[in-house]
C-alpha cells in the first residue's frame, strides 16, 4: 500500500467540543473573555466580535449537509512512519497519541454527502490531528475523493483547517501538494466545481496547493489564512505588517477569496453556488 496501510475503523461519535477548560474563554481575536454558553448558544461565534471558533469534523457535518446523507469514504486508511521520523518522540508515538484523541486514523474526514438534496463529495480536515497536517495519506484521500467525484459526477467541498505539510514525512509530505493540484486539474477537465470554504486557520502547503485552487473560495469571518505566520514574516522581513494582515478580511478586500460566509449562512451560501455551478 505504499506509504499508508489499512485498519480497521472503529465507529464512534465524537463528544461536544471544548474550547478551553471552564465556564469562561477568551477569544482569539478580540481577546474578550466570554461566557462560554452564550458562545455555543451562538454557533461557536464570538457575540462581542463575531469570530469563529474551530468546529470539530461532526459539527460541521451537522452544520452543512442534510441530515443522515454523510456516508464516510477510506476511514481505513493510516498513515505509515516510512522516515522513522523522531524529535522528542517518534512519528509513530505522535500518530498513536492524534489517533486516540481524535478517535480518527487521518486528520481528513472524505465522505458522500447532500446539500439541500444536491449530491457531492467533501472532505473536512481535522485540526484536532496533528494541527490538520497534510502527510501522505490525508494527499491520497483528497485524490481519491477527488476520482469518485469524477467517476460518480459530483462536485467537491473541501473545508480547510490546517497548519500545513507534515513535515515528519519530509518530502512526502511535500509531495502532496504536486499530487493534490495535479487531481484537481482532472476535476477542472472533467468540468465539475470545486468549491473551498477556508477557516481558521489555514496555513503552510495546505494554503499553498488545495486551499487555493477553488473554483470558488470561501471563508470564514476573521480566518487566519496565508503561508508563513505572520510573526515569521515579521522577523524576517524586519517590517511591522498591515492591522489585519492574513485575516480573510484582508485576503477578500486583495481579491484571494470571493466571499466572507458566516457560519449560519454557509449550508445555503453552498447550495446556492452548487445549484448554479452544476447547472452550467
């Protein structure tokens, strides 16, 4: 199987996210600390800022498609430790330790899906794995999402959430980004959309191949999107950067998205672009 392996899937339902331990939080934007009932009564969104706070891959899903259409693809599939990749610990104790937290063997989650009974492939990567990395076997399911989609005639979505290319694969990991692009090149020749919903943050070779290669790109409001952090940038270019700089406010008013989507607008937003895109 190359650089991933097969395994056995254990169902199971992921608990309600937590933000931070106890009744307060502190939003990552405006920093106000918040009641952390008023946040979920509200989406997940900050009431004082309107930012949006991560989502688990079971949220989304609740969020976006029709209730009971989600049938989940290649939730088998594990990536292997061709590198015996170790800094303070190995790869392999690393993946070990996502996999009992997530209860998910990648840190992407590709199924079949409805939207307003519109059918599509989607794929929602999970920050909760390994900062939603992208190694070898989170490249090859996007490839194989991105073949059923082909085969099967249906448009894709893609939801990001990632910190970039898994370097513990080095440059397999690399490798992905080549081989996501070049899939999706077959998506645009078979004439089928593409559609990306960007949230925070999305970062790193995700930014750099998938999360931009969008027929249509959406985010998130106040995302944090680009490729290097701006704390890197800043050091290294020796200049303070633009208030806002890397928000997809930012990105939006610099043309590299098409349209800020708050949450509560985005099963609809979707359709409305899916009903158009496929009716061409």
């Amino acid at each position: 199987m190359g650089w991933f392996s097969r395994h056995k899937n254990n169902e199971s339902k992921e608990q309600p996210s937590k933000i931070v331990e106890g009744m307060w939080l502190k939003c990552n934007v405006c920093r106000a600390i918040i009641y952390r009932k008023e946040v979920d009564r509200n989406g997940k969104v900050c009431p004082k800022c309107q930012y949006h706070f991560p989502l688990m891959v079971n949220e989304r899903i609740e969020l976006i498609i029709d209730p009971g259409s989600f049938q989940e693809w290649d939730a088998d599939l594990v990536p292997a430790d061709p590198l015996k990749f170790v800094d303070t610990q190995s790869y392999s104790e690393r993946l070990y330790a996502a996999q009992k937290k997530t209860e998910r063997n990648e840190a992407i989650v590709t199924g079949y899906c409805r939207i307003h009974d519109i059918p599509l492939a989607l794929g929602i990567f999970d920050f909760r794995f390994m900062g939603g990395s992208m190694g070898s076997v989170v490249g090859e399911k996007i490839c194989r999402a991105i073949d059923r989609a082909l085969s099967q005639r249906l448009p894709f979505l893609l939801i990001t959430t990632s910190g970039g290319a898994r370097m513990h694969e080095g440059t397999l990991s690399l490798m992905q980004m080549a081989k996501t692009a070049s899939a999706l090149a077959r998506l645009n020749e078979g004439r089928l959309p593409f559609v990306v919903v960007l949230t925070d943050p999305t970062f790193g070779g995700v930014t750099a191949s998938v999360a931009m290669l969008g027929d249509v790109i959406l985010a998130e409001p106040k995302a944090l999107i680009g490729f290097a952090g701006p704390r890197v940038i800043e050091q290294t270019i020796k200049q303070r950067l633009p208030d806002g700089f890397q928000r997809a406010e930012f990105l939006l008013e610099h043309g590299m998205v098409d349209q800020i989507v708050e949450r509560k607008n985005l099963r609809e937003t979707v359709s409305l672009l899916l009903t158009h895109l496929t009716s061409q």
